[in-house]
C-alpha cells in the first residue's frame, strides 16, 4: 500500500509524527512475523522543505513530480482559531495542495485527513454532501464555513466512501491505526496495545461546549444560562430569557452549532453527567437528577448513545 503523508508548513508535529510512528510500528510487528512491510510510507509536499510548528525541518518528496498513491494522510496544521485556518487557507502553498489532492482523489487515491487537516479537504470541495468530522471545538467555524459538508463533529473517525476524517488531536493515531487494520485487525490491535491507545468511537466524552469556537453572543448568553437551569429548562423559558423568539433561537442554534436548542442541552447534560462521574463517587441516579434527566437508566442509555461507553468505561478515564 502506497501512503503519502502530505506536509506543509506549520504543521503540528504531534500529529505529523503520530502517524509516521503508528505506520511505522505496523510495519515492524508485520515483519516480525516474516511477511514483508506492506506500508510504503512517503513524506511529501509542494514545497521540498517544510518547517513544523515547533520548527522542525522535514524534507519532502515533490509531490506533482509523483505516481498517485494508494492512500494520502493530512495531519493537522498547527493553527488553532478560526482567524489563523482563515489566513491559513489562503496561503499559496495549501492551495497547491488542495489542488494536488482533487487531482490525486479523482484517480482513485484514498483521501483521509484529522483534526484541521480536515479543512483542506473541505477547502477543495472533496467533503460536499458527505459525512465528516473534525476537532470538536472548532465545529462551528468548520460547520459555518463548509455548509455542504455532513459534519457529525461527536464522532473520532468517519469513514465515508473514498474520505476518511478524524477528530481532534490525537485521533492522529486512530486514523493510522484504521489504515493498519485495512490490511491485518490483528497487527491494528497489536499497534494499539502497545501505544495504549484504547477504542476511542467519539469525542463527546471529551468535548467541552463552552471552548467551541464561535462568535455569537446571542449562542454564549444561551449557554450560559442553560448552564444555570438544566434541571428546569423549558424551551419557552429560554426564548424569553434571551428576548427573543423561540423561532429565532430554533435558528440561531441550528445556524451556529449545528443543533437544536434540545439537543444542546441534551449536550450540555451529558458534558456535565461526564465531568460528575469522573470527579465524584455519586450514584447515577443522583447525577441524573442534578442534571436534569427523570431516573438513572436514561442517563445509561443517553450517555451509551453518545459517547460509545458505559458508566463504569466513563468513570475510568482519566483516572
């Protein structure tokens, strides 16, 4: 399998190198076992030289000078804030290699990106009407400036056709590890063990909604008070806090976050359910009752639906 890992500058050297290592630790367990290395793994660019983040030099292989490959990887750029992707995007460089991966896309190569890596595929169109996801605290921005792309922001990997995405961070190595388990589930897992990387489905167990990258005041007003009345929250009651129409705030939710204002509270209950049961010994049904849902099996059901976990997974992370 031919893999190109695609680099420009500012790139975010934990992600750059977390893929580099996962591809690299598959190929050596694959060989330990006396088969030959099936991942042929490229550094390339547009630019022969690239400096990373911390300003770490990488040579690259010119990619227009290249056969297309099997599978090419974006790693996150290092910019953090709707402004900086902004200016980012407009650099010529990362409009190069946008046009290089449409190029390589339509040929067949299998195109996957994670945490704002992601932007350049929605930049040059690749992730219109389909579903994707991206680092979750950037999913307004992301959602705000490419309409057309299905982003389901909760979820760490989205596989979708002929495009791979992942969220934030360190889904780096969950998406290095789905291209090892493409060829063998064992070798993946063995990577995985080793890595101490356990089953990650979702980002909502991590996600924090008042860190979500907006600029609405209307949306941070809402927040707030939301924050304050969780277990008394009526949709009415809402509206008439942010003087407004329930209409208007229906819109300015889904416009700004993706979601009505029932599943962001719903979001905000779980976020807050998450935090109890990793910091406190409280039952379930007691976290349920703080938070706003009528009985303990629920808040079971809910937090299963969205994070991918149960209670007792929940309660151990972190710990």
């Amino acid at each position: 399998m031919k893999i190109f890992v695609l680099v420009v500058d500012n790139m975010f050297d934990t992600g750059l190198t977390a893929i580099l290592d996962t591809l690299a630790m598959g190929n050596e367990f694959i060989a330990d076992r006396g088969d030959s290395e099936p991942f042929e793994v490229t550094i390339v660019g547009v630019r022969s030289f690239v400096q990373t983040h911390l300003g770490l030099g990488v040579s690259a292989a010119l990619a227009t000078s290249l056969p297309h490959p099997d599978v090419v990887v974006v790693p996150a750029l290092a910019d953090k804030t709707p402004e900086l992707l902004n200016a980012a995007l407009q650099r010529p460089d990362i409009i190069e290699a946008q046009s290089v991966i449409q190029q390589w896309y339509q040929s067949g190569t299998l195109v996957t990106a994670a945490c704002t890596g992601t932007y350049l595929l929605a930049a040059a169109g690749l992730l219109d009407g389909v579903r994707a996801t991206t680092t979750w605290w950037l999913a307004p921005d992301f959602r705000k400036r490419f309409p057309e792309v299905i982003l389901d922001d909760s979820q760490m990997l989205v596989v979708q056709d002929q495009r791979v995405t992942a969220g934030a961070a360190l889904a780096h190595v969950d998406l290095a590890l789905w291209i090892v388990r493409q060829y063998s589930q064992e070798v993946a897992q063995l990577v995985s063990r080793h890595l101490l990387i356990d089953g990650r489905p979702s980002q909502a167990v991590y996600a924090i909604a008042n860190h979500l990258a907006h600029n609405d005041s209307l949306i941070e007003r809402f927040q707030h008070w939301v924050r304050q009345n969780l277990t008394s929250f009526t949709m009415t009651d809402a509206a008439n806090a942010m003087a407004v129409s329930e209409r208007t705030l229906q819109r300015r939710c889904r416009d700004v976050l993706g979601r009505t204002p029932i599943a962001f509270v719903q979001d905000l209950r779980i976020e807050q359910a998450i935090y109890r049961l990793q910091t406190t010994d409280t039952s379930v049904e007691a976290i349920a009752e703080a938070v706003g849902y009528l009985d303990g099996v629920t808040l079971r059901t809910l937090l299963r639906k969205k994070t991918g976990c149960s209670v007792s997974e929940l309660r151990r992370i972190n710990k």
